[in-house]
C-alpha cells in the first residue's frame, strides 16, 4: 500500500491545538493537512490556490486564512508543517523497510527453490534412468535383503556362482536386451530359474530328484505369475537365465 493511503491522526493533540477553530475552520484546516499529505510536502503560499484547497470563499478565506496559516511556517514561499514532515518521514522509512524484508524474503524463497528444484538435465538424467534402464553396473552385488531372500528361496544353490555367473551373462550381453529398469527383480527371476549345481532345476519335494505331476504344474504357474507381474511393474520384458 501507498504511503500516501492513509496518515495517523492523533486526536487528542489535533483538538488541543485547535481549540478556537469554529467548524468551517476545521473543515479548511483538514483539507490543508489532507492536501499537504497527498503531496507529501509543503504547500503553496498562493492565497488563491490556498483558498481553493480549503474551499472558502475570499472573504472567508480573509477571516480564517492568518488563523489557520499559524498552525504552518512559511519557508522560501511555501507552507511547512512540522509534525506532517515528521510523520511523512516515517512513512517512507517504514515503506523502505517493508521493500527491503520483501526483497530478501524473495531472494531467500528463490535460493530455497534452486536447492530444491532439480535442473532440466538433473529430471531428464532421472526419467532417463528410472523409465528406460540401464546397463548392469560392474561389481554389482545383491543388497543383504535379496540376498537373503536367494539363500532362502533356493538353499541348493551355490549363491556365489550364481552371482557370479548372473553378471557374467548380464554384462557380456549386447545392444538393448541387456539395458533393464530394475536389476533385482531381474536377479531374482534368474535365481528361480537357475539350475542347481547338480544340473537340475529346484531339488524335488518327494527326495527322488523328480518333481510329482502337481509340483511342476504349480511351479509352472508360480514362474508365470511371477514373469507377468514383474513385468507389468517394469513396463518392459524381464528374463531369466536362458535370456
């Protein structure tokens, strides 16, 4: 808001000072006080400028002018009043300080935002890696959950080849068939699939090294629940050992 919107009027000093003031005189003083504010400096000494701001007539302006005139000093030809240079003078400095605090305030929200906000490069780098996968990393090794999960899911397993040969196979695979969204839903689609180290597939419920009719079914639609879900969650084709 402008400093120019609205000015403090201290009542009790207004009416001691303008004890003698009839009503028109009132009225012709305010608009003084109204028209010194609104140009936030002193006013004219012009005696019909003066009486056109205060709206009376010449003659009664002759009356009632010198009376009102005390409450200002005149100065190289214009009319100063002291308290409204004081209150103007603390309107701009509170109007300075508002602009200051906004300004740093702003500055301070932009410096929060550009640490917060990625850059185009930083989203474009992220939607690359989480939509359109990556080549798996030299080194990788299975977080201390999943590995767990591979111990227990397949106890015949030697885990260490299996590693071994999941990032041999994995790395070595070229063009787009080895890039993939997510790298341990894959793994744990290879270790279901891997044969154990005697060469067969999952050692068989019944001891005889020969899976029932009923458990291959079930291991059957267990693998393609699996592959579809994993799927679905990767948006893309997830494979096992065979590729």
């Amino acid at each position: 808001m402008s400093n120019k919107a609205w000015f403090p009027f201290y009542v009790g000093d207004y009416l001691s000072g303008t004890l003698t003031f009839t009503t028109e005189e009132h009225g012709a003083y305010i608009l003084l006080l109204l028209h010194y504010w609104s140009n936030q400096g002193p006013i004219t000494s012009d005696p019909r400028e003066l009486k056109n701001i205060c709206k009376l007539s010449k003659h009664k302006f002759s009356k009632s002018g010198a009376l009102i005139l005390k409450k200002f000093s005149l100065q190289n030809g214009k009319y100063f009043h002291v308290r409204m240079d004081r209150e103007i003078a603390k309107a701009v400095e509170l109007s300075n300080k508002r602009a200051a605090a906004g300004k740093a305030g702003g500055e301070a929200n932009a410096q929060a935002n550009d640490k917060q906000l990625p850059t185009q490069s930083q989203s474009q780098s992220h939607k690359d890696t989480t939509t359109r996968g990556t080549r798996l990393a030299e080194g990788w090794q299975p977080n201390p959950e999943l590995l767990a999960w591979a111990t227990t899911e397949r106890p015949d397993l030697d885990i260490t080849n299996t590693i071994n040969s999941f990032c041999d196979y994995w790395q070595s695979k070229a063009g787009k068939d080895g890039v993939k969204i997510k790298w341990d839903l894959v793994f744990r689609n290879w270790v279901r699939n891997e044969r154990n180290r005697h060469g067969t597939n999952r050692q068989a419920s019944n001891g005889t090294g020969k899976q029932t009719l009923s458990e291959r079914h079930a291991a059957a639609r267990e693998s393609a629940v699996n592959d579809y879900l994993e799927a679905e969650s990767l948006g893309s084709e997830v494979v096992g050992s065979d590729g």
